[in-house]
C-alpha cells in the first residue's frame, strides 16, 4: 500500500477537489458504475452502515453490481465540511439517500455521512465510511 504524503498545496484548492471527489463516488454508486466505484474506494475500504453492519469493499460493492444495493440518489444537504491532514482528509456532511435494498424500498432518509479519504498514488480514495440515521428518519438497517 503505497502512500502519498505530497507536497504542501493550497488548502482551498484540496478541499474543493475533495468535494468533487465525494460528489464523483456518490455519482459512480447511483449510477452504478461499478469499475469507476472500485478506483475510488480503497481495497481495505469499509463502510458502516446505519444498521451497524460493516461491509468490506467487495461487499458493498459486489451488492451494488449485483442488484442487491441500487441507489436512487444520493444528495448533499448544505456544505462537505473537511478537515485535511496532508494525504489524509475527513469529510462530513449531511446526505439524503434513496435506496432499494434486497428488493425492498428504503424511504428518501436524512443521513449523517462520514468518509476517511487518503491520497495513494497520487489519487484520493475512500477508505472508510460510515452513515448514520438522524433520529426521526425512517430506519436504514440494511442488514
């Protein structure tokens, strides 16, 4: 795993090329473009979901390939807040995802989204992720 400590960059600029990285992968997993979705997520990639399973990256992506998780949307709500530490970065945000499950519908549900990124070989990728349910919204235990 070779990792990418880079050279000093304009703050800003990272953080808005950041932005469009996450908006990149939430369009790669609604769209269901799964080799584009590989390149982003880490090999070690693993994503809590709300339900408090972890899923490895060729589960949750194998469920995307497969049919078994398809997005409908996945949309930001107000700004991805980042916190960068060279070639590793934190993102938060709120997110309002829409989602069929194992053939059952998941209401549009408000979601705290949280993603570990880090540059390897010079591109950023996700290596964690985790989703959690603002209480009041319907339930996203997708075990």
């Amino acid at each position: 795993m070779a990792s990418d400590r880079g050279a000093a960059t304009d703050p800003d600029a990272v953080a808005e090329q950041l932005r469009a990285f996450e908006t990149e992968c939430a369009r790669a997993l609604v769209e269901g473009d799964i080799d584009r979705a590989r390149e982003l997520h880490a090999d070690d990639f693993q994503l809590i979901i709300p339900g408090g399973v972890a899923l490895t990256k060729d589960q949750y992506l194998g469920g995307i390939a497969s049919g078994d998780i398809k997005y409908g949307a996945i949309d930001v709500i107000g700004e991805i807040n980042i916190r960068l530490y060279g070639a590793v970065a934190l993102l938060r945000y709120q997110a309002e995802a829409e989602l069929v499950f194992h053939g059952q519908a998941v209401p549009r549900t408000r979601i705290w989204k949280t993603d570990a990124v880090e540059k390897r070989d010079g591109r950023w990728q996700v290596v964690w992720s985790q989703a959690t349910a603002i209480p009041g919204q319907p339930d996203l235990d997708m075990r």
